[in-house]
C-alpha cells in the first residue's frame, strides 16, 4: 500500500513537472519569435483639415446623355478624396516611397507637416493628383506600412459650378449698371456711394473668380490625404525572455493547478453527496 501510494506520488509529480517545463517551452519559444511594438498615438495637425478649405481641388467629366435623337455633352465637375492612414516601423524608408510615388504619377504637395522626434514621427500630406492618375497612386500608396484605416469621397461639384457662373454674370451686369449710372454725374454724396458699390461688387467678383479658378482646366486635381505614423519597436534579449517565461509560467501554471483543485474538490464533494442521497432512499 505504502509503495503503491509512494509510486503514485512520484508519478504525479513528474507529470506536473513535465507539464510545467513543457508550458514553460511554450512560453519560451513564442516571447523570442516576437519582439514589443509600441504604437504611438497619431497626431494631426488642426491646419491639415483647413487646408482643405482654403484650397479646393476639383476635376471634370465628359458625360454623353442621351436626349430623344441629339445626344449631347454634359461636363461634370466633382470633387474626390482619398484618405489614407497607416503606421510603419521603417518611417523614413516608408516616407521615401510615399515621396517616390507622387513624383511617378505626377502628384504635387500641397500641405505637408512632419513632428516628432526618432521613434515618435508623424507624416501628413495633402496630395494633389491629376485625376486620371487617381486610382494608380491610391492603390500604390496603400501598399506602404500598415494601412489602418482608408476611404475614398466622391461629390457632385456640377450645381456649385454653375450656381459660381450665374452669380459672378450677375454682379458683372450690376457692375456695368452701376459704372454707367456713375458716368451720368450727380451729386458727391451719390457719386461716393455708387463708388463703394462698384467696390464691393469687384471685391465679390474676386473671391468668385478665385472659387472658380479652382475649377480651370489647368487646375484639375483629385485630392489623396495621407498620414503616416511611426511605430517604436522594442528588441528583447533572450535571458528577459526567459525571465518572463518563467514568471508567465509560474503564474499560469499555478492558476491551473487551482482550478483542478478546486474541480476536484466540487467533484469529490458532490460525490459524497450524491452518495448519502441515494443511501437515504434505499
């Protein structure tokens, strides 16, 4: 009895040790196959949405409709973007390629802002694209880093468009009214008066011609926005990987072997239990 109970204990003893050298193996082999990332938060800056706003990219779109026997043209102008976001433990040589593939597709920078010190970088960039390079650039630039988040708008610009040429005919026949009323003579007060007028109508007409100078031919650009986040990676030497196995293991293993004492318990218990029940009954 006593050998048998002796052999018992031996036996399991070297299956919880062999048990915990093989958790420990485990352990062990997956911490030296990876290494710590460190994610830094991104940064963007508040003039990299003004941007936008101050200048507008546009393009257009010959469209054949169909209108009973005499079809005819219809330009379309519309405006579309492209944002991009992603992060990338190779920062500079990730910069490099975003760089490399504007000057391919012919794109031009119009926004740039870089922060941060080794490690802790952020890139954002407003890209101008002729449109017809638009769908090229966008699928060459998700290609760099890890693309975490990615969009592409499009709007009808066409109703803008128009509703920009009707107003500025508009303040242009105002204008000719009024310089013809001012040829007319009159008194200084009134001259004065039609002079400020003249004033602001040409102040008017020139923050049109710019709105509409964003839809001129030469100006054609589809918008990529593109912000680029640099990622910290932390190496760890084997002897810290193998402390933190240790201490993984150590902790892992005796939570197991809790919990199958405490499974072992319950089921012992409601053995017993079971057993003076059905005792009682009989």
């Amino acid at each position: 009895m006593k050998n048998n109970l002796k052999s018992n204990s031996k036996m399991l003893i070297l299956l919880l040790i062999i048990g915990f050298i093989i958790l420990f193996l485990f352990r062990l082999s997956y911490g030296s196959n990876t290494s710590v990332t460190q994610t830094q938060s991104f940064i963007q800056p508040e003039a990299f949405n003004e941007i936008l706003d101050l200048r507008k990219n546009y393009a257009s779109k010959k469209h054949m409709v169909a209108a009973g026997q005499t079809p005819f043209s219809l330009d379309q102008k519309y405006e579309k973007i492209a944002e991009i976001k992603g992060n990338s433990n190779s920062f500079i040589e990730s910069e490099d390629a975003i760089r490399s593939q504007i000057k391919n597709f012919n794109g031009l920078i119009q926004f740039e802002n870089k922060s941060g010190n080794v490690g802790y970088r952020n890139l954002n960039l407003v890209i101008g694209v002729p449109p017809e390079n638009f769908d090229s650039i966008y699928n060459q630039l998700i290609k760099i880093g890890n693309i975490y988040a990615k969009q592409i708008t499009k709007k009808d610009k066409t109703n803008e468009y128009k509703e920009l040429n009707a107003k500025k005919h508009s303040l242009e026949k105002i204008r000719q009214s009024l310089i013809k009323l001012k040829s007319e003579g009159g008194r200084i007060e009134e001259y004065m008066q039609l002079e400020n007028r003249i004033l602001e109508v040409e102040q008017q007409l020139q923050e049109l011609g710019v709105s509409l100078g964003n839809f001129d031919a030469e100006n054609e650009f589809c918008t990529v926005k593109f912000s680029l986040s640099e990622t910290l990676v932390i190496q760890t030497s084997f002897l810290d990987n193998i402390f933190s196995a240790l201490e993984w293991t150590i902790s892992t293993y005796l939570k197991l072997l809790l919990t199958l004492t405490l499974m072992t318990g319950f089921s012992y218990l409601s053995a017993i239990t079971l057993d003076k029940i059905t005792t009682k009954k009989q």
